[in-house]
C-alpha cells in the first residue's frame, strides 16, 4: 500500500539516484540534446524530496503530489521537467484527499490512460522519447499473470531497462534531437534513461532494507512516480516549450520594474524567451498577460533578434577536440577531475565568473575574446590548441580537451552574445 511516508521515501530514494547519475544524463543529453538533462532532474527531484520532508506530517497523498509538482516546476526549468511538473499536478487532482491506495490500482490506472495520452501528445512508442521507457513498466505492472505485487515490480523494472536499450534503434521525432535525424540511430534516450532510474533507485533499497514488508512500501513508492508520468493533460511538444518560455519570461521580470532596472542576466532571458515566442504561430498567447499589455516588442526594440535590431549582428562559431591520440600531462599535480560543462544565452560579462565546479570560477572573457580574434583572422583551433591550459588560481588549472562556441559579433567585430558554449577538460590540482 502506498502512504503519503512511502511516497516521501519514493521521492528520496529518487532524488539521490538522480543526483549520482547527473553527469551520465548529462552526457547522454548532450549527444542530441540540450546538455541540461542531468541538472534538470536532479534539482526537480531534489526540491519534490524537500518539499515532501517539509509536510512530514500531511497524510494527503495528492497534497503532497500538488506540493512536489509546484517545487519541480521553479527547480527544472525545461520541457521534460514542465512535463513532469504538470503530471505530479494532474495525479495530485485525482488523489486529492487520499490517504491510502493499492498498487494495481495505479497499474490499472496506467494502462489504461498511457495510450490515450500518447495520442493527444501525438507521440507513438518507438519515437525515441521517454515513453519508450515508461510504457512497457506499465503494461508490465498489470500483468495478470504475475504472482505477486514483488513479481510485477521486478517485470517492471525489466521492462523499463529494455525500453530504455531499444531506442538505441529509433529515429528521435521529437524535441531538439529530431534535428538530428538518422544520427540519433545507436544513442539511447536520455529521457528513456530518466524514467528508468527511479526503479534503479528502488534497487539501491534492495541492498540497505531487508524488512519484506517495508522492501514492497519502496518499490510501491517508485510506482507512484511512473503513475505519475503517465497521467499527461492535453498538451503537445511545442505547447510545452511554449509555456516553459513563458514562466522563464514571468519570472525574469519582476513586478513593478522597468526593462532597464533589471539586471543583464534577467534582461537576456527576456530577450531570449520572448523571441522564441515571436517565432511560433501561437506564442503570443503565452506572454504573460502583465507583459504582453507593456509592449514587449518597443520596449525591446534594441536587443530582439538581429533581423529585428537597430544593429547588425553576425553569427560565427569555433570549435576545438583534443585527438583521440593526445596527452594531458599532469605533471606536478596531484589531482585531477573531469570537468563537463554547457551553457546557453551567455553576455559577455557573465564570462568573467562562469561555474566550472562546485565553488571552482573562471574568467574566460578575454580568452573568447582572442579566439574571436584568431577566428576572423587566423585558426582558432591552433590557437585554443596552444592555450589549452589556463590558469585558476595559484594551485588549480584547467586543461580544455573539447570546446565549442556560437557567438555573435557586431559590424565592428565586438564580440556579443554568446548563443551557446561548451567545455570539457580536466581541473589539475597542485
């Protein structure tokens, strides 16, 4: 049976299982994605586990979903965590007041409603998506002919590995991985793989617990969460990018500033979230309602999109990979640590502090600086190739073994936004 402590059990064991595995959803999302899987999941469980520590004492079941669902929405800003915000919502409406439920009736509940959402999704199993996952954990859960609720769980868990494994063989149709096309053939899903560690987690339980009884609480606890993202409203792909820019538009702009009062990192996302809008047939409608009366478009008129702009900007991109064949020496050092990082919509003052690790800055302005320099010029990839090893401090440096840039220029060459950048190297500790 499933309680409102079993689902704040569920929600834990989770959050841990996402935050150990944020680098390998990273790394699978950056292959036909966004780079940001990893960081997405682990905050939004993170904040749906603090949520439901917090109201240890509400035994409301739906409550806690309605709580979880609001605290993973502002914690993971993309679109398969509005996706999930949205589906811990829609369970939560259904529950509202529950206590205690059974099992299959959350099994029951999934079979029959996975189909008719994929259907309003428009999305079909073998597309590539988090479905592919999901679906056969469902159906495995309401086989009749499992003995037992550990027997359904265990067919689940399975299932749900195997889904993940076939995507390797799918053709993505959706999101930013179906600009890809035949190359996403071989990679597996990284939202397949999402849905799949929350049973993953579960195993975890396997090992630390030996009580049956509570064993079968855990496992139930996970269950709720694949209830819960099969119980989709009646959005599609684009609604939810949509929507998701929307809320990144409502929350850029405080209530009661001007445009120029705000500070440039807020001022960038409105610029960035509303020109996505301005592209999309209908996205007018998802400007917040005390925005859309201001007129974005004159308050905004110098800094839209460069067919917009009083200026003219140019878009260059530059890129580096260390060969396969090369050494990083790590001579005089004593440690060092695989750095892996992506970023979006960056001015150029925010490269002067950007994260490469916990508490670990670096200031990487005139470094972009000289490689738009060479670029115009020269080779940027010799000359990022010469200056791969920059230093941090006096007893931390950084070795870049991969980057990749877009960034914009002005008619004078001065170096604007930067649309999208990625590092990989290592840290080398003294």
């Amino acid at each position: 049976m499933i309680d409102a402590k079993v689902l704040t059990i569920g929600f834990d064991a989770i959050s841990k299982k996402m935050s150990e595995n944020r680098m390998h959803l990273i790394s699978i999302d950056q292959q036909i994605g966004d780079g940001d899987l990893g960081i997405s999941m682990d905050n939004g469980f993170k904040a749906a586990a603090d949520i439901c520590c917090a109201n240890a004492d509400t035994a409301d079941i739906g409550k806690l979903l309605f709580l979880a669902g609001k605290s993973f929405n502002e914690a993971a800003p993309s679109s398969l965590g509005t996706i999930i915000s949205m589906l811990l919502i829609d369970a939560a409406k259904q529950l509202k007041g529950t206590e205690v439920i059974a099992l299959a009736d959350f099994g029951n509940i999934m079979h029959k409603s996975m189909n008719a959402i994929m259907g309003k999704l428009d999305s079909r199993l073998g597309e590539k998506t988090f479905f592919d996952s999901v679906v056969p954990a469902a159906k495995a859960l309401c086989d009749e002919a499992a003995v037992s609720d550990e027997q359904r769980l265990k067919n689940a868990a399975e299932a749900a590995r195997n889904g993940v494994e076939s995507t390797r063989d799918m053709v993505a149709k959706h999101g930013r991985a179906a600009y890809f096309g035949e190359k996403t053939l071989g990679s597996i899903d990284g939202g397949a793989e999402a849905g799949c560690i929350i049973f993953e987690a579960i195993a975890i339980f396997l090992n630390v617990y030996k009580d049956k009884k509570y064993l079968i609480h855990i496992y139930t606890a996970a269950m709720v969460l694949i209830a819960v993202v099969t119980i989709c409203p009646i959005i599609n792909m684009q609604t939810i990018s949509n929507i998701n820019q929307g809320r990144r538009l409502d929350k850029a702009w405080t209530e009661g500033k001007g445009f120029e009062e705000l500070d440039e990192r807020e001022q960038d996302i409105i610029v960035s979230a509303y020109s996505y809008l301005k592209k999309q047939e209908d996205g007018e409608k998802y400007i917040p309602k005390r925005l859309s009366r201001l007129g974005l478009g004159n308050v905004l008129q110098n800094r839209l999109d460069p067919y917009k702009a009083t200026t003219c900007y140019s878009t260059k991109s530059a890129s580096y990979m260390l060969d396969s064949n090369g050494v990083v020496s790590v001579e005089g050092y004593k440690l060092m640590s695989r750095v892996i990082e992506t970023y979006n919509d960056l001015s150029v003052e925010h490269l002067e502090d950007l994260n490469l690790r916990d508490e670990i800055y670096i200031n990487l302005k005139q470094y972009i600086q000289n490689v738009a320099n060479e670029n115009r010029t020269n080779s940027s990839t010799e000359y990022i190739s010469k200056n791969k090893l920059l230093t941090i401090n006096e007893n931390v440096d950084f070795c870049i073994t991969e980057f990749n840039i877009r960034y914009e220029e002005d008619e004078k060459n001065n170096l604007e936004n930067i649309e999208y950048l990625r590092i990989v190297g290592y840290l080398l500790v003294k």
